[in-house]
C-alpha cells in the first residue's frame, strides 16, 4: 500500500510538476495569443499562494475558446515559479468514476513521487489509499468508522484533498487543474465546493475549467463567484489582430508574411475562436489552395466536433440545423418554423439546445434572427447533407420563404437565389443572385426603417454583392446558361472586381461565352483592359482593347463605347510618352459624350473623374468642376460608388487648401467602409503626403504601412508604387537620405508600372533631402531632372515645378514674375503648400524691385499659408533671409534665427549652421553650439576632427575648391585652408586628393 508513495526522491528539486511536458503533444503550440490579461491575474494568484494565501479561479467560456490552453499555460507559469503543477480531468467515456479528475491528479502525483507521506494528513491517508484503489486498510477517517469498504464521502475526500494540497505546496505552492468540470460527478463539485470555501488559508491555487452548458459546474461557479470564492476569467473570442498573431504563431511566420487567402479565411470561418483558427491553419498548411479554386472544405476535426454536438440534439434538431445551414450564416427563425411544419414547442426546446450548445446564437435583438456560432459550422452542416435531402429542404424553405415575404423584397432575394442554387434549379439562382447584387450595390433597402423580419448587412455593400455575384458566376455554363445572363454575370462581377480590387475573385481565366452579343463581349473586354491597367500589366491591358475594338461596330455611339474609350485613357496613363496624358484626356472626353448619348451614368462618372484627375496638376479649378458633376450625376441615378469616388478625389483636392487634413482622411474611410480599396488607396496616398508635409511622421508611417501591405497582397503594382514613393518622401523629409535610397530602390521596379512617378521622385524625395544637407547645386540638378523625366512622362501629380522650383528659379534670377500665381490661382501653384514658395518668390520680386513694404506684406502671407509645414516653412526662411537683407525688407534676423533654432532642434545640422553663418555676416549674435560631434565617423572623432573640420573634409573628399566650400559653409576661405591643413596634419594624408582618394566613403550617393 505505501509503494504508492514511496517512490523515492522527486528528482531536482526544479522538477516539481506532474503533469509531464506542460506544453503538451498538440502540433504547433506557440506562446498564448490574446490572453494576456487572464494570464496576469492567474500569475497573480500564483504569487498570492506562494506567500501562503491560497485562491481560486474559474476559466469558462464556449467550446473552443482556448479554456484548456489557458491551463495548459497556467502550469507553465507555475512550474517556472518552482510550484507543484497536477491536473485531473473530468470525463463521460467509460463506466464513472467516483472522483474522477480528483483521483487522477492523484496518480500523477504518485508516478511524480511527490505524494506526501501517510503520516502527514494524519487521519486521512487511508482516505487517501482509498481513492488511489488500493487495498482498504484498518484504520478510517476520524469518524467514519465501518465505512472503509465503502466510497469515502465528500466531506472526507475534501478534507483530504485539503491536507494534500497543504503538504506537496508547503515550500513553494501548490497549482491544481481540474479541467472539463461540467462533466464532473456530483461528489467531485460538492469536493469543489468544501476546497473553495477553505483554500484561502493553504499554499495553492484551484484553476477550474468549465464550459458554459448549464450543468452543476456552472451553477457552481456562479455561487462561488457570488460569494466571493472564487474569480472567474470569461474567455472571449480573439480580436482580429490576435487571429492574425494567432495564424503567424502557428506558421512559424513573422505576422507580416500571413497569407492573405488564409488570414481572410481565418478571420471571416472562425468568429475568433482559437480552435477553429488553428484548424484552419493546420489544413491549409497540408492542402494548400489555388487562385480560382472553390472554399476550401472544412477541417476535419473542426467538422467532427460540430457533428458531434449536432448529434446530441437529436434527429430534430440535425434536421433543424442542416435546414438552416442553407441559408448561410444566419438564419430567420420564421421560415424555417414554416418549412419545417413542426410543433412550435418541440422547435423551440430544440433551439434552446443549440443555444446552449453554442452552435447558435441570437443575432440582433427578438427572436427573429439567428446565427451560427461560426461560419465554418454551417458549411460542416451543409456538407453532411446529401444531395436529394438538400434539394429538398431547399425546396421547402424556397416555398416558406416565398410565402412569408411575397416578392422577395431587400435582401430576401439573396436567400431566395441561395435556396435555388441549393435546389438545383442554377438559372433561377443565378437570376436572383443579379438583382440581389444590384440590390446590395446600391447600399439602399426599400424598408423605411429596419425591423426584425427583415435581414441586416452583414458586410460591406461592396463586399456583399462580390460574394453573390461570385456564385453566380460558378454557377454559369457556357452553352447552357443564357448568353445575356452570361454577359450580365460577368459585367457585374468585374465591376465589382475593379472597385473593390479583390484580384481574388477574377475567374481565372475568365472565359468569355462566343454566343454573347458582340457589343456587350466589347465591353467585357473593356472591363478586364481595366482591371489589367489597375494591376499595373499595360500589355494585357492593350490586348484587351484591341480586342474590344474589334467587337464594336464603326458606330461611336454604340453604348458600350464609352467603356472602350474609358478603358483605354485609363491604359493610356500607362503607356511611356510625352503625350500621354492629352491622349487619356482626349478619349475621356469621347467617354463622356458617349455615356450622355448612351444614356450610361456610370460610365460617365468614371469619365469626368478621369478628368479631374488629369486637370488637377495645372487646373484645380476645373478639375472641381468636373468632380462636382460626376457627383451631381452619381447622386440624381443613385449611384453610390461613383459618389463616394468623387467625394475622394474632392478631398485630395481640398487638402492642399484646408487647415488640416480631417475631410480627406474621412474621405478614405468612407471609401474603405465602401469596400473601394482602389480610392482608398488614391487618398492614402495623398494622406501620407499632407502628414509628411505637416511633419506628422508616425501617422506617415501608418498610412503608408498599411496601404503597403494591402497594395502587395492584391497585387495592385501602381498602388504600391504611389506607396513606396511616399515612403521615399517621408525620409527625404526627415534628411535620412540612406533610408530615402532605399526605398527609392524598393520603388525602381514598379516605375514601369506607373510613369510619371519617377519625376516626382526626384521633386519630391531627393531635391527635398539635398535642400536639409544644405546641397543646393544638388537639389538644383535633381529639379532639372525632375523636370526633363516630366517632358518624356508627364506627372500626374505635382513635384514642385508649381512651387519649390519657382522659389529657386527666382533666387537664381531664372524665373520672373509670369512664374509667379497669386493667391487666388486656380492652377496648382495656389494649393497652400506651394503658395508659401511663389509668394516668397513673389516678395523676392517685389524687393528687387524696391517695392519693400509690399514684398514684407507678401512674405507675411506666405508665411501665414506656411504655418501647417514646420520644416518646409523654415527652409522657405533659411532660403530668402540673405536676399530679403541685402533687399531691405521683411524681417531675415529674426527668420534665421526661427530656422535655426528648428534645425539645430531637429538634428539638420548643415542648414542650421548656415543659419548662424549668415547671422554672422549679418552682424547679429549667434548662439553657440556644441553638439553635432555624432556626425562625425568614429575614425575621425579619434584623430580629433571637430565637427566644423569634419563638415570640410566632407566637401574636401567630393574634390570642392576652397572658394566653393567658403560659399557652401558661409565662411572666409582663409578659414577653410586652415580647416583643411589641420584635417590633412591629423589624419596623416601629404595632400587634399590623397585625403579625397581615401574618403570616398564621406561623399553623399546621390542616384542619377
């Protein structure tokens, strides 16, 4: 009897668990995701117990929420602590078990050999041997005399328990898991109880796991918590971010490399429940999915667990549930008590089951409407169903759902086609699907107030009517569908695709049925020319179009015209040439006048936007004029998607005008809400600049990231090159030019995908960064570059030539008054970041011309127009202090000390020390510096070259006379041939080309 606990010594005193491998066999297990607040009050319990004040807590939440990994990392914590960790587990398999999780955690703790001795209970180590199975011995319980042959009786079993824990805990504490406790005896709860009420005062922790069944365990729990017993941790679903973590953890990938298709699916099958998260990824990992393929089945073990819990309901309630999986998700309680014809009060114990099962769950308020717990639960269902029985359930719901909601008003047409297609009957499914998606598209519901019989959006409009349109279009077969419901299909669901820029939804290929129209194949052709120019493949795009020519007759007013001529501006602004950007504004003219001929509204929004968009760079007024009218048409047909286009591309318009850039940031989020990833995108991009030019760098570096991602994950090359580039942008705006290369070297593939661009990456990204290293000659060359790369592709966005390149060209004398717009100027020149560079250029002009009091007025509203740009406004200073002071006008002193006090304060050392240059000759005071020694390279600190040495050898190694460095540093080139005779006598170079030869390294790169 006592070999059960002698089993000699426990082993290291570090090995302290019995429980084994506390992580377990399962596959995959990572560290916890999305538990950190449980895991913080559970690591406090643990710590309150080492101290000698015992606790409890209760883990509850639905199936799969994570309740027995939360145990698993409890022991974790515990065993890391130097605690005694041991689990028992309730269990319905097999014949009961008095005390069964108790008498389990027994024996691990025997075959740990961390049983204590008979002797230290005292009276109850019989009781002890009795629960372990071995032979009655002589002696009972205090009290229990006559009773060995007999099961000990809770209270003696609690008490034992009780001493148990007291002993194995004493030296470091005592953590007990009892896992599954809703299948727990009652003699193992009323043990439970007795340990809750006198655990306080020993050395361990009880972590009692149970599910929210409505059994003892739980009312259990809820006593105890009243009481004050014990804690309970509720474990809800993950957040989507902890579903991604999730999925990383479980790849072994950093959260960035997630597979899109996958992360989508993990997100939208699983509600945030981490079993079936795991699952998914586990079943994806070993049957990877294709582009095109049809939903992925669902895993099997996730479909067994759902056929299991569907099985104790009943054949009633499989009946009830595999009707309800037709219609999706979510179900209407009404129409299936309608179909199914049953007895209102057996329905209703059978739904109350599922409930309390957690397959199902209300959705909304009433009892009208409801869910599955997850989507993939529905699928499962719906997979177990056999052919004949679904097309028959699906007949009998058709028929109740017709009867109910005579006409399928709203969104009942969706079901209805769901219900069809479940019948076999594809033509009518694929009918209802079309005007559902017209239904869904237009964001509008004929209901003037929602009630509860009527279904709610779940999704995004947008989103919505992609996924009916996606099942109808798998539902179509050439030569057997009708050609002109083919072609409606199809001309919806690349709509859809372009606007929404899920690629993932394109049939691949997409076949074209011959027997359509060949107009209407025109404008299918039409519809992928765009969808390949906004994927950034100019060649499919041109394919695409010479095909769609040839389908049109020699008519121009055919209707599908204007989808041509659509299509191929939009490709034009693909094609590398000078005259390009006339050529796309010359067919979306022709666009415009064929949709008002062909009576097509839409086409003809997208037209006018189109040119908007290529007006802006040098008309903002008309291109207003046109985005006004595209949404003036959008809003009389009631067009949601062109409105909300044009509400974006009004706010990138507004933004160069407004205080802050609150109207285009809602503007990008009424689009994403909308589901148009490419608009979005269009205004993020102009976001991220207004943030950089504003200096708001992190909220840059957020918009940026996050279009990023989206842009490389939808395969939209054009978008992520805008991205790239202003990301290029935000360095150049911080003066980091080793980070700004880089990631104009990340945006160098994807040019080709968006010409243009690379003149603004020379406006925007390297003359800007050359201007914050005080390299004028170099921010010169790069504008001239900018300008010469814009002649061969011109940009459609500006890159200064409206702004920093006329203040420049001013200074230089190359420019003059012509170059100048005001205030009032319609062209780009009069957004308020170029109106601080051509009205300071204004005000050069007016001080050269003696006019001072006029050019001081005009510098003033520069100046005012600048105060959103801190780095841009102290440049425009910094550039026209000498020329306003050799001028006699405005106020250079006092603005070169603003300047310089901001670059000194933001590390731009070159352009705050020529500030206090120009101070001098001035004859103002300067403060004086000292820091900036952390330029200086390691190698040189140690040969003693100061900073203002170092700042000569820079220029001393790119091979610069001695004059030119005195005019760069704004000192006497006496001054600099003691600078340099001192920087060749400490780094032991005989002369200046042996010391430029040696410090290549000191030369700034600057891109050709």
């Amino acid at each position: 009897m006592t070999a059960l606990w002698s089993g000699g010594p426990a082993g290291p005193a570090g090995d302290r668990t019995a429980t084994g491998r506390v992580c377990g066999p399962h596959r995959g297990r990572g560290r916890l995701v999305g538990r950190t607040a449980e895991m913080g009050r559970i690591a406090a319990a643990l710590a309150a117990a080492r101290s000698g004040r015992g606790g409890a807590l209760f883990v509850t939440g639905e199936p799969g929420v994570g309740k027995t990994r939360l145990a698993t990392a409890a022991l974790a914590e515990a065993a890391a602590a130097d605690m005694v960790t041991v689990r028992g587990r309730a269990s319905t398999v097999g014949p009961p078990v008095p005390y069964r999780p108790l008498v389990e955690a027994l024996l691990l703790l025997a075959r740990a050999g961390l049983l204590p001795d008979p002797e230290e209970l005292g009276g109850y180590g019989p009781v002890m041997a009795r629960l372990l199975g071995a032979t009655p011995g002589t002696a009972d319980a205090p009290g229990t005399a006559g009773t060995a042959h007999r099961a000990p009786s809770p209270l003696t079993v609690a008490e034992t328990m009780l001493r148990l824990l007291a002993a194995v805990g004493r030296r470091r504490g005592c953590l007990l898991v009892l896992d599954d406790l809703h299948d727990a005896d009652a003699g193992t709860l009323a043990v439970v109880e007795y340990l809750l009420d006198n655990i306080g005062h020993q050395s361990a922790v009880l972590l009692l796991v149970a599910g929210h069944t409505p059994r003892a365990a739980a009312e259990l729990a809820l006593r105890a918590r009243r009481r004050e017993a014990a804690e309970t941790l509720e474990l809800t679903p993950l957040t989507h971010p902890d579903v991604r973590l999730l999925v990383a953890a479980e790849l072994g990938v950093d959260p960035g490399e997630v597979c899109p298709d996958l992360l989508h699916r993990a997100v939208t099958g699983s509600a945030g429940i981490p079993f079936v998260v795991k699952e998914l990824v586990h079943d994806h990992a070993g049957r990877p999915t294709r582009h095109g393929d049809r939903t992925p089945s669902v895993p099997s073990a996730v479909a067994d667990d759902v056929r299991r819990r569907t099985a104790s309901l009943g054949p009633l309630g499989t009946r009830f549930l595999g009707t309800a999986a037709l219609f999706g998700r979510r179900f209407p309680l009404p129409v299936l008590e309608h179909a199914m014809g049953v007895d209102h009060t057996a329905l209703s114990e059978v739904l109350r089951a599922a409930l309390a099962s957690s397959l199902i769950t209300p959705d909304g308020p009433g009892t009208q409407w409801y869910a599955f717990r997850y989507p993939l639960a529905a699928e499962a269902l719906l997979d177990d169903l056999g052919p004949g029985e679904r097309a028959r359930h699906a007949r009998s719901a058709a028929r109740a759902l017709a009867h109910l909601h005579p006409g399928l008003p709203g969104a009942w047409r969706a079901h209805a086609a769901r219900l069809s297609e479940h019948a076999g009957e594809a033509a009518q499914a694929v009918r209802l699907y079309c005007e559902a998606a017209r239904w869904a598209a237009a964001g509008t519901t004929p209901e003037p107030a929602p009630r509860q019989d009527v279904p709610h959006a779940v999704q995004q409009a947008p989103e919505h009517a992609l996924d009916l349109l996606t099942r109808a279009h798998r539902l179509l077969e050439p030569g057997t569908t009708a050609p002109e419901l083919h072609a409606t299909v199809l001309e919806m669901l690349l709509d859809a695709v372009a606007r929404s820029a899920r690629l993932d939804r394109l049939p691949a290929p997409p076949a074209v049925d011959q027997a359509i129209p060949a107009a209407r194949r025109a404008g299918i052709h039409a519809r992928l020319s765009a969808i390949a120019t906004l994927t950034g493949r100019p060649a499919e795009a041109l394919r695409h179009l010479d095909t769609a020519r040839s389908l049109l007759p020699g008519s121009p007013a055919d209707d599908h015209s204007a989808l041509v001529d659509l299509a191929a501006a939009h490709a034009e602004l693909g094609r590398p040439a000078p005259d390009r950007l006339h050529t796309a504004a010359r067919l979306a003219r022709r666009a415009v006048d064929a949709a008002r001929a062909g009576d097509e509204p839409d086409a003809a929004c997208g037209a006018l936007l189109l040119l908007g968009q290529l007006a802006r760079p040098h008309d903002e007024s008309a291109a207003a004029a046109h985005f006004e009218r595209a949404r003036a048409i959008a809003l009389a047909h009631r067009l949601p998607v062109p409105r909300t286009e044009a509400d974006v591309q009004l706010a990138i318009t507004a933004a160069g005008h407004d205080e802050r850039p609150t109207r285009l940031e809602q503007a990008r989020q009424e689009a994403r809400r909308g589901g148009l990833l490419p608009s979005a995108h269009e205004a993020g991009f102009a976001l991220a600049l207004e943030h950089v030019r504003r200096c708001a760098f992190d909220e840059a570096r957020e918009a940026i990231t996050e279009g990023t991602a989206e842009a490389s994950g939808l395969g939209l090359d054009r978008h992520l090159a805008l991205f790239r580039l202003a990301d290029a942008v935000r360095y150049a705006h911080q003066g980091r030019r080793a980070e700004m290369s880089g990631a104009l070297e990340r945006l160098e593939p994807l040019l080709d995908a968006a010409p243009g661009l690379r003149a603004m990456s020379h406006g925007l990204a390297r003359a800007f960064c050359s201007l914050l290293e005080e390299r004028h000659d170099a921010a010169e060359q790069e504008l001239a570059r900018a300008l010469a790369y814009d002649t061969e592709n011109p940009a459609t966005g500006d890159f200064g030539r409206h702004g920093i390149v006329v203040l420049l060209g001013v200074l230089a004398g190359r420019m003059g008054r012509r170059h100048c717009a005001g205030p009032a100027d319609g062209r780009a020149g009069g957004t308020r970041w170029n109106r601080q560079f051509t009205g300071l250029a204004h005000a050069v002009l007016l001080g050269r011309e003696g006019h001072r009091e006029q050019a001081t007025a005009a510098a003033d509203e520069a100046l005012a127009a600048a105060a959103p740009f801190p780095t841009a406004r102290r440049l425009c200073l910094r550039l026209v202090a000498r020329t306003a002071y050799e001028d006699g006008w405005g106020a250079p002193v006092e603005w070169l000390r603003e300047a310089e006090e901001y670059f000194h304060a933001t590390g731009h050392h070159q352009v705050a020390a020529a500030g206090r240059a120009l101070l001098r000759g001035m004859g103002a005071s300067v403060r004086q510096r000292r820091t900036g020694t952390e330029q200086v390279p390691p190698h040189l600190r140690r040969s003693g070259i100061t900073v203002r040495e170092f700042e000569v050898a820079r220029l001393v190694a790119e091979r610069i006379s001695n004059r030119d460095i005195a005019g760069r540093l704004h000192i006497s080139p006496r001054t600099v041939e003691k600078h340099v005779a001192s920087v060749l006598q400490k780094t032991g170079h005989p002369n200046r080309g042996a010391f430029a030869t040696a410090a290549r390294d000191l030369v700034p790169r600057v891109p050709a």
